[in-house]
C-alpha cells in the first residue's frame, strides 16, 4: 500500500529475488501520483482491495535497465531532461500535495527551461539532437492525471516512448496541458514511438525512475514481456 515509488521498491524485490511470475503482486493506493493503479482503473483502496480479494491475476512487462554494470528495473516511467528536472522539483513541493506535478511543471518551464543534448539509439536510429525530454513508459499515465502515452498497454511487449526535441516556451506550455487529454501525441512536435529497446548515450544525465530520482545515463533499456504476476484481470 503506497505510491509509484512504494510499487518501484516492491517490484525491484521481486524481480531480483527471480519471484516476479510467481508472487503475485497487490497494490492498494496511498500515494500522491498512483499513477500505475489509473492503468488498473481503481484509484479507490476499496476497489483495489477487493480486487486482490477477487484473486484474479494477470503478467505485465517490466523495463530492464543496465547502467554501466548495474541491471535494475521500471514498471511504469523512465524519464530524461524535463522529466526528471520535474519529479527533482516535485520533491520539494509535497506539501503541495497531488498537484505539486502540475505546479513543478509549470515553474520548470516558465523558471528554469532547460534543453539537453541528447545522444540515443531509439529503434534502430541513432538520434543527436537538442531536447526537452524523453520519457519511456509501459504505462498510460504518469504524475498524476497525465496521460503521457495513450496507447500504452501493460502486457504487448512494447516500450511506448515519447521525444519533444528543441521547442519554445509557449510550445511546451501547450504540450504540458494537451498530455492532461493524450491529445499531445498528435503535435508535430511530439514524436510517439514503440520499440522493444533503446539506449541514451549521453553521460551523467540524472534520470526519473517510476517517479524515484535515481540512476544516471548511459543507460540500455530492454522490454522483458509478461515478467510479472499482479492482482489485476487485464
């Protein structure tokens, strides 16, 4: 029972303990964000607790993560530049509640709007570019209430990622309100992929780990399908 982040500890257990397929997993929501229980449509502990009574279990994919030598793992975001400049900043806005997302978005844009130079390998192509950010999820949503990748499922086996390269101001500013809708994805400058892998080459680049401020680039990012078992009928 908790977060985002709650979950993230939950999961590394079970996924490093090699029990991810066949300790189920049950989540009750007690966080600020619970962002991943809005995919399981139960935002009430209530709800969530009968679900688990129900006893109905599904597998879902989980992203493996190496960082030089460490492997670790994310069931819901991975996020660079903006994405991880937001969540540093919505740690120091808890007494803000479930909106501090919202409000450390906006003070990164209008405050400290800051582009990155992003060197990666997404689906094959190599990118190297000024960027706003970069997310990978395997989630719909992300923070609290955005859905950031419309199209994203728990189990098809993909990485649903999103670029914004170099904007202004006022682009990112409608860009930020259009992800409350999905409708961003269909922004020119927003580019919505699905790949089973890709990597970030750029160095020392701090990075949003399902809502956890840890880990740093270089990173490799692989999808494993169906790696493990929650209380859910998907």
């Amino acid at each position: 029972m908790g977060g985002d982040g709650t979950i993230h500890e939950t999961v590394l257990g079970l996924m490093e303990s090699g029990q991810g397929r066949s300790v189920p997993l049950g989540i009750i929501p007690g966080g600020t964000g619970n962002a991943f229980i809005g995919d399981l449509g139960c935002r009430d502990p209530v709800q969530a607790a009968n679900q688990i009574i129900d006893g109905k279990v599904s597998l879902i994919d989980i992203m493996r993560i190496t960082q030089r030598e460490e492997i670790t793992y994310a069931f819901n975001v991975i996020g660079w530049g903006m994405a991880s400049d937001v969540n540093i900043q919505a740690e120091r806005l808890r007494w803000l509640g479930s909106s501090r997302y919202s409000f450390a978005a906006v003070i990164n844009i209008m405050k400290f709007f800051k582009k990155r130079r992003l060197k990666m390998t997404l689906a094959g192509e190599v990118i190297d570019c000024n960027s706003l950010f970069f997310v990978a999820l395997n989630t719909i949503h992300t923070g609290k209430g955005m859905k950031m990748a419309p199209h994203a499922k728990l189990n098809d086996g993909l990485i649903d990622t999103i670029l914004v390269r170099d904007v202004s101001k006022l682009k990112a500013l409608k860009i930020f309100i259009q992800v409350f809708f999905g409708d961003h994805i269909s922004d020119p400058s927003v580019e919505y992929r699905q790949v089973k892998t890709f990597s970030i080459h750029t160095k020392d680049d701090f990075l949003n780990i399902d809502g956890e401020n840890t880990g740093q680039t270089p990173i490799e990012v692989s999808m494993i399908p169906n790696a493990l078992q929650i209380f859910a009928d998907l």
